[in-house]
C-alpha cells in the first residue's frame, strides 16, 4: 500500500492497488494524481449522489472464488439517468469492475479484443452483432458523464470527463466496449450477477441507507417543489429522477440543489389503487410504491404501473390493466431472440402483440428520466402463463418478465387496500392494453375461412357469397360479446 499527502489538504490518500493512477482525498475531495515524480492535484471531483446502494468503499465479497474489494466508485449521468461503477481489487493483485444500475449488477474486467470491433456510431440498441464466434445483442448505446468519485480508479477524471460505451448481452453474458479513449475501445467482459451471489461483506445497513439516500455527503438536498412549493412525499435516493404530484414538474435531484427540468401543466389528480407511498409486505419483504406511471398504446386503451423498492429486495414492478395485475421482473439474462420468438433457459416465446406504448401521467421517483409523451416500442412474448417483454427506445433496450398475479394474493401483500373490494378472476395474460382479444381470434379465423374459400368464391361468387359472410357474423358478433362481458 501508497500513502501519500493530498497537495491540497495534507491528509493522506492511500492507493492500494498498483493499476490505481488517481485517488480521490476522502476530506477535500481533491483529485490526487500517483505520478512515479511526484503527486499532482487533479482539482477538486465533484461529490456523489448517496444512493440506496448497499455498496461502499470497503465492500469486500468472492467472485468466481476470488477476492475482492471495493476500492473505488465512479457515477456516471446520461440524460435519462445515472448509475455507479465500483473499482475492484482482487486479492490477487488483478482489477474489474462491478456495475449497478437500477438494482442491477455486472460484473466484468477487461480483456483482449479477439478480433476486429464495430465503430461507435455503427451500434444499435436491439440489432445483433457477432464478436468472437459468439452473437451479442446491443443492449444500449451512450455518451455519459462522471459527476462524481470516490477512492481509488485507473485512469485520470476530472471536470467534464465522458465516457461513451456500448453495453451488450448474450444470456447472462455482459459485455462492455468503451470508446473513451478513441475509435479503438477498451474491452471489459464478464456477466450479470446477483449481489447475494457475491457472498458481499461490509456492506451499508437499511438505517444507514435511508438516513443518507438522495443527499450528497455532508449536505441535504430541498425536499419542496421549486416549481409549485408542493412537498415531495418520497425521495428515493436510487434515482435523481422526480415528477411532482401536484404540478407534474420534472425535477433533478442530483445536484445541491434541486433543480426544475421541466414544469408541466397542473394535472387533475389520476386516481390509482396503490398511491405513492403505499407499503406492502410480498414474501418477507417491504416495498413501498415509490412511483406511478400511466401509459396507452395506439388504440388509446391504458394500464397503470406501479414502481416498489424495499432494501434488500431492490425494485419490483407491479402492472394493472382490465384484465388484472401482473407482477414483473427486470432480467439479468437476456432470452436468444430471433424471428418472432425468444428462448430463456429453454423455454420458447411466441411473439403476441407488438405496439408502441406512449407515457401520459407519472408521479414520484423513477430510476430514469420520465416524460409525459415519452414512447416506447413494445413487443410481448407468450409461454404458458408466462410473459416477456422487451421495450426499446432511441438509446436502450429492456427485457422483462412477468406472472398473473391473484387477487387473494394481492390482498396478503396490501391487506388495508384492498380490503372489502369484490375480488376478481385471475385471467390468463395477454397484451396488457387488450381488451378485444376475442375479436382478435375472430378476425384470424374469418381470414382464414376467407383464404380456404377462395376458390368455390371465383367459380360461382353469387352462389357461394352468401355463406361466408353468414359465418364471418357467426363468428365475431359472439366475439364482440365476449369482449364487452370482459369489460364489465
């Protein structure tokens, strides 16, 4: 182990890994360059969101049976979010990386190209490419920031350093093409784990976390609207994403002082089952609703989603339609996708519905940027009982699985909600803004009756018209009924 004295401050910085060519003094926050001459003062690094990271300096866990600990931190802000990169140091003397977003967790290091790379402007969220024999599916593609940092890290960052990277997935397979430093990226591969996994020890505990989260460290951001002076009800420090209930304002909290991105028009209040802050316990876990979010597809039809965290669980995400709740998972490991279908852990997805779904009300934090009007293209997937979903946007690219979900279990989870509410049949899933499925496979099977007929139809077309529109009535008019009885 370095220790050297920071030329601003005179505390001492300590570098304990040899890779390390910048540590941040933990007292004046001044950039301390290890340079084999002498130490240069990089100016002072920018300070970090807290968060609800069960993370710090320090964290040790095992990964693949190796050692490590958590040494440094990067914050990395895109313009619809952030997330963190911890600094590792394997007991081995080697480095890596351990990414979180959005109460997901990679972990990679670097590695040889094996091969030649794609240019940055060349990547496409949801388009494939093959590197070394193995197909990769681009899962997004951006130009961050560093706004913050802590600790230790191998190379230089300061005031307006960027950072632009490609994320791709493979299964479970992560990798990472950095083009910070030029049109040759820097390669970091490894996969996606979860944190238990990591048998992680030294890690922050839910009093702590909920003491510091949406504060940078030594300082308390404003909790009032500046747009309208409403208070904000809920500051989850995992996102610095806000939308004001009362004026629908967007706000960014990721900075001293909260700033207004957005002021939106004063909307009527949306009524909604679960408000923000509801708690509710699923499994042996507490969540509360900490944000809320309306959507509708093309033929206008629309559901509710509803964002939980609670400590240890991370996010979980619950949708209400028309036809009842589903209750849905952000996926570690991608599905193969391919020609209208998708295989995960050898279970095939038929595709079902495709349709973009457009953003009309939001309220609370999020873990990106949320705009009323935002559109995403959907396209949903069936097995069984099962769904998946991917969504993509202009940047990025998610998959998602989801359940039905009963109404005797919704009633453990959120006993005082919906207490005394008739309860409803557990429908089989199908697109979350349907509410014509029936009239659906009517119109299928009138094509097909209309193909198999189309000779007899040629041949003698007065003789034969008739019947055909008798059984196109026959079947969607019961069609149209049994949609209509869903509804009500």
């Amino acid at each position: 182990m370095l220790t050297l004295s920071c030329p601003s401050c005179g505390a001492e910085v300590r570098f304990r890994s040899h890779a390390a060519v910048m540590a941040v003094c933990e007292y004046c926050r001044t950039g301390v360059l290890k340079d084999p001459g002498s130490v240069g003062d990089l100016g002072k690094i920018a300070e970090v969101l807290e968060d609800y990271s069960p993370i710090q300096l320090g964290t040790s866990g095992t990964w693949s049976s190796r050692p490590f600990t958590v040494v440094g931190r990067l914050q990395l802000r895109y313009d619809d979010g952030f997330w963190n990169e911890w600094y590792l140091l394997f007991d081995d003397g080697a480095t890596g990386w351990l990414g979180e977003a959005s109460g997901q967790f990679t972990m990679t290091a670097a590695r040889e190209a094996g091969g030649p790379l794609p240019a940055f402007t060349d990547l496409r969220p949801g388009e494939h490419v093959t590197l070394a024999t193995q197909r990769w599916t681009v899962a997004d593609v951006r130009t961050a920031r560093c706004t913050g940092g802590q600790g230790e890290l191998p190379f230089r960052v300061g005031e307006g350093w960027q950072a632009k990277v490609a994320d791709l997935r493979a299964g479970s397979a992560f990798m990472t093409l950095d083009y910070s430093d030029g049109e040759q990226p820097v390669v970091y591969a490894g996969g996606a784990v979860k944190l238990d996994n990591l048998h992680p020890q030294l890690l922050r505990d839910d009093i702590d976390i909920r003491r510091t989260a949406g504060r940078f460290r030594g300082k308390v951001a404003a909790l009032d609207c500046p747009a309208c002076g409403s208070g904000i009800q809920y500051l989850p420090g995992m996102t610095a994403n806000l939308v004001c209930p009362a004026c629908s304002a967007q706000l960014d909290a990721a900075s001293p002082k909260v700033a207004v991105l957005r002021a939106g028009e004063r909307l009527d209040a949306v009524p909604v089952t679960l408000p923000l802050g509801t708690e509710g316990t699923l499994g042996n876990q507490k969540l509360t609703v900490i944000g809320v979010m309306r959507r509708e597809d093309d033929e206008g039809t629309a559901w509710t989603e509803y964002l939980l965290y609670g400590g240890r669980a991370g996010f979980t995400w619950l949708v209400e339609t028309d036809e009842g709740w589903q209750r849905s998972e952000v996926l570690d490991s991608w599905p193969d996708w391919r020609d209208g279908s998708a295989v995960l852990k050898k279970t095939t997805y038929r595709r079902l519905y495709q349709y973009p779904a457009r953003v009309t009300f939001a309220a609370g934090a999020f873990n990106w940027r949320v705009a009323v009007g935002d559109v995403a293209q959907v396209e949903e997937l069936r097995s069984g009982q099962s769904m998946l979903a991917v969504e993509r946007t202009e940047n990025e690219i998610t998959w998602s699985r989801s359940s039905p979900v009963a109404f005797d279990q919704l009633h453990m989870w959120f006993p005082t909600v919906f207490k005394g509410k008739p309860k409803q049949p557990l429908r089989p899933p199908g697109k979350l803004t349907s509410g014509t499925r029936y009239r659906d496979a009517a119109r299928m099977l009138i094509i097909i009756t209309g193909v198999v007929n189309a000779i007899p139809l040629i041949a003698n077309f007065g003789g034969t018209f008739a019947y055909p529109v008798l059984g196109a009535l026959a079947l969607y008019l019961p069609a149209v009924f049994l949609d209509d009885n869903d509804k009500a």
